[in-house]
C-alpha cells in the first residue's frame, strides 16, 4: 500500500481554504436567503400599511358623512316632518326633504358617494327613505347596525354610529346620527357607497391601487395603467362584522425595493467576507508564526542530527509542546551516542579482526583489529571490497558456504588465503556467519590477531562470532536508521538506494569512461606516472606487491570487468 505525506502546512491551508469557501458559499445563501426575506417582510410591512391607509381612508369619508348627517338631523324642516309624519302627507313631506341633497346637493357631496338617506323612529322602525339614490335596498336597518344601537341607554342614545355592511348590492357604510338633539325624535341613517373613496387609499400609500370585490370584479373607478416590474401588495378590507368586504392591491416599485435590498445585501456580505478573510489570515499568520516555522527549523535541526551531528541542538522555540519534543529528541540522540560508541568500543576491544560485507562484497563495517591485521588506515577500509582482502577462492568459498548452511548448524569454520596492503599473503581459520545488513544479505568475518596462531578451539570461535553478530546487529540498525551516526560504516546512500541493474551498469561505464580519460591527460599532459597519480589524490592506495608497487584498488575503476558494483564518489 502507497502512503503519501503532505506537510502540515499545505493540510493547514487546505482546511482554511474549504473553510473560505464555504464561507463563500453561506454568504450567498444567506444574502438570497435574506433577499427573498426582505421580500416577504416589505409585504408584509405594506400590507400592514394598506391596512392603516384603508382606516384613514374611511376615517375622512366618514367625517364627511357625519357632517352631511348632523346638518340634516338638525334642520328644523326635518324634525317638524318628523313629528307630523303620521299627519295627512306627512311621509311625502319628510320623502322630499331626503330627496332634496340628491337633487339640489351639498357641501361636501364631491367627498361622498351618497346612495340613500333613511329616518326611524326611536324604536328604530324605518319611518321614511329617499325615492332617489339606490333601489333595492331592504327596508330596514342593517342588522349588525340595529345590533349595535338597540341597546344603548340614555345619553349614549345620543352618539352617532358608523358600520360598514354588506347589502345585496355590494358593500355600503352608513352613519346613524340623531334628529332633535337632546329632544331625540329619531334616527338619520345617511349611507354611501365606499368604492368612490377607496382610490384614496393610493394616495397615502402612494402606490397605485386596484380594487376588487369579492367575487373578484375589479371596482376601480381609475384603475392604474402600468404596473409591469411591480410588487403587488394585497389587503383585504373587511366589514365591521369581520366578514371581508373588499381586496385592495397596492404595487410597489421593485426597482426601487430591489435597489435598496442589494445595497444592504452587497454590504453585509462583503462584511461578512471581509472579516472571514482577516480572521482566516491573521489564524494563518499565527500558525505561521507559533507552528510552521518553528517546526520547519526543528526538522531541519533533526535532520542534521539524523545526519550524524549529534551535538547540534534541536531548536526549541515556538509552542510549548515543541519544546517537550526538542527535549525529547536530545535525550534520545544523546543515548544513541552514547550506545554507538558502546558498541564501537566492545567491537574494538577485540583484537581479532572483524569484517563485515553486504550483499556486493563491499566493506560495510570493520573494527580496529582488521586495520590492523590487514595493514590498511580506517579511510581505505571503506573503500575494499572482499577481492581486496582474500583471495577470489576464499570469497567464494566464504559466501556459498554461508548461503549453503542452515541455521541450526551455527558458524562456517573455513580456511582463507588473506592479502594485505603490502602485497605478502597469510592464510587464517575464518569464523563466517551469515547476517542481514543494509536491507540486505551479508556475512561477518572474524580472523584470529596473531600472525601465525593456532587453529581456535570451536567453542570459544562460536561464542566470540555470538558475541560479534549481536553488536554488528545492533550497530548495523543504529547506522540504517540514523545514517553518518558510525564512522566505519559504508554511506547508507550508497548501500540502500542502490540503483536497478542497468542504472548500476551506467554507473560504472561512465566511472571506466572517466578514470580512464583522467588518467590519459595525467600521463599525456603532466608526464607523470599512473603511482604518482595515484600518491596525488589520496584516494587510491599504493600496495607493495613482492617489493614491487601496485595501485591494485586503482586499477579497478580502469576496467569494466574489475570495477565495483558501487564505484567510490567523493
């Protein structure tokens, strides 16, 4: 299974990014939301204000109705017919007198649509009604208005009354106001038609109006001509006994509605985004500040440390927890220290030698007892291989009796032919075992000190390869997870990320091509020898073969066949 990583940083700014945009996202639906909102508050508002508008509208009709009903009820002619309404044309005389506003007019009659003037009694019995006006009309009073009147005792007799009813022709209002005065001789119902005054509730709203009876027959006496684009506004009037009376639908100008609405929308989301965005930088800018760099410093610190650095200090700063860390990490690199050279000292301890090889061959480790042995300084053993201290049949003989073994039969005793660096050869009993190094399979090496000893008892060679294979092992996994941390050890780079075949193939033509190119120039342009080269770099031993000077590790990487799997780059 792949296991990708990402830096907390680019999760951080992943998280505050959807963040953002779902801040982004809430903004717009908030603002349509808050759109479609203020669309039904604003109707909401208006209808309240059709509601109040209508109230006027029929608190100023009535006033005028009021005033037509007093002056009449006051008039001397209309009391005295009044009272001799049961003489010989009495019901004429009072029929006329009704008639007369009809006829001749009065102040006022441009305010009122006036329809019919009716008198009754105290008991409110119809006693006469005008022959001009509206026909059709029963001949008696409202009922939700004699409900309210039939009751009244002593001087609330006296007040007049307004109701707005529902008669066969359509909604009328009627005022009830007294005749005589204080000398009650009975009752002036004067009653108007509505529909004349209602367009007036347009004018204090300020918006064109429609009006509409129930039924749905549209009563207006100016109907308004262009209403496209606007926001109709319905109310419906009711009559004073709660039954609805008219539907009056006043349009409002969206554009201007609209207008306002999106200044308000445009400002509150750009707030709102406005400050998200300060906060979600300045939440950066801390995490920044009290996160990302110090841990940034930190990793850095621990790579040098992983490196082989062990005294650079971890740097501390930032949160608290960074802290605890960094001083977490020191005591582990100290007691890494401190166990490497343990284990180094143990392995140098012994006097015998101890060789270590990976999977190519090469020298992966070998203590101060092989130097010695093999007369090479610690800087060249990195660079040998196992053709460099044995002879090519104990090579072979070493790793096909490693591999051919089983575990439970312990350690390979063999007899080797060993090459040292000035050219002599010895022969050493080997004790070999088999060990994983670098990822790898290899095998450890251990030869008696001695020059010509004798062959080691079986025991003792068996509990020193014990004893060695359990420090290398412990050595050898402090060095693969905490490469540069033991200085005899091959580079970790070279021995893990070792390339496939090919790239290997490449690697080691192209170091032939330019040993070779390198060497050619050294002759041809210094006029020196392929020794002198070899003394000049450093790098490249000079062996004492038979009294006769070698650069046997140098003449290696001169030909294809001889060159290292892992050529040496420095």
């Amino acid at each position: 299974m792949r296991i990708e990583t990402v830096s907390i940083k680019t999760v951080t700014i992943l998280v505050f990014g959807m963040i953002g945009v779902v801040a982004i996202v809430l903004s717009l639906l908030a603002g349509s939301y808050f759109r479609q909102a203020a669309f039904d508050a604003q109707m909401d508002s208006l209808s309240r204000v059709m509601e109040v508008a209508s109230q006027e509208m029929l608190k100023a009709t009535r006033a005028h109705t009021f005033d037509l009903g007093a002056k009449l009820g006051q008039s001397d002619d209309i009391i005295q017919a009044v009272r001799n309404i049961s003489g010989a044309g009495g019901r004429d005389r009072l029929e006329h007198l009704l008639d007369d506003p009809f006829i001749n007019g009065f102040v006022g009659f441009s305010a009122i649509n006036l329809e019919k003037l009716r008198i009754y009694n105290v008991d409110f019995q119809l006693l006469a009604e005008s022959r001009e006006g509206m026909q059709g009309l029963p001949a008696t009073m409202p009922e939700y208005l004699r409900k309210m009147v039939e009751h009244r005792r002593g001087a609330e007799r006296l007040k007049a009354v307004d109701v707005l009813w529902l008669s066969p022709a359509g909604p009328l209002n009627s005022t009830l106001v007294p005749i005589g005065g204080l000398h009650l001789r009975g009752y002036l119902e004067v009653v108007i038609n509505p529909i004349f005054n209602l367009p007036d509730t347009g004018k204090i709203t300020r918006t064109s109006v429609r009006v509409f009876l129930m039924s749905g027959t549209e009563i207006n006496i100016n109907p308004p001509e262009n209403i496209e684009g606007h926001l109709p506004v319905e109310y419906i009037m009711p009559a004073s006994d709660g039954q609805p009376a008219f539907r009056i639908v006043g349009y409002e100008n969206v554009d201007k509605l609209n207008a306002a609405m999106q200044r308000t929308q445009s400002v509150t989301t750009g707030g709102f985004l406005l400050l998200a965005l300060s906060t979600l930088l300045f939440a950066l800018w801390l995490f920044s500040r009290f996160l990302f760099a110090p841990l940034g410093r930190m990793v850095a610190d621990m790579k040098q440390v992983a490196d082989g650095k062990l005294d650079l200090a971890v740097n501390r700063k930032g949160l608290q927890e960074f802290s605890v860390l960094a001083d977490a990490f020191a005591i582990m690199a100290n007691q890494i220290k401190k166990r490497t050279g343990d284990l180094e000292h143990l392995l140098n301890l012994d006097e015998s030698a101890i060789l270590c090889f990976g999977n190519d061959n090469e020298a992966v480790y070998f203590n101060k007892g092989a130097s010695t042995l093999f007369g090479y300084a610690q800087a060249e053993m990195s660079d040998l291989d196992a053709g460099d201290l044995f002879s090519p049949e104990s090579v072979q003989r070493m790793r096909e009796g490693v591999h051919s073994r089983d575990a439970d039969q312990g350690p390979l005793h063999v007899r080797v032919n060993c090459l040292r660096k000035d050219g002599s050869a010895f022969e050493r009993t080997a004790v070999v075992n088999p060990l994983a190094v670098m990822d790898g399979q290899g095998y450890a090496v251990v030869l008696a000190p001695v020059a010509n000893p004798a062959a080691p008892a079986v025991e003792q060679s068996d509990q020193r390869i014990n004893a060695i294979e359990e420090s290398l092992n412990s050595l050898l996994e402090i060095a693969k997870n905490n490469p540069g941390l033991v200085k005899g050890l091959a580079s970790l780079e070279q021995m893990q990320a070792a390339a496939p075949e090919n790239e290997k193939n490449r690697l080691r033509e192209q170091a032939v091509s330019v040993m070779c190119a390198a060497l050619a120039c050294w002759q041809h342009d210094l006029g020196k020898s392929k020794l002198d080269l070899a003394e000049a770099s450093r790098i490249w031993p000079v062996y004492i073969d038979k009294s006769t000077p070698t650069t046997r590790t140098l003449d290696k990487y001169l030909h294809l066949d001889t060159c290292p799997d892992n050529p040496r780059r420095q």
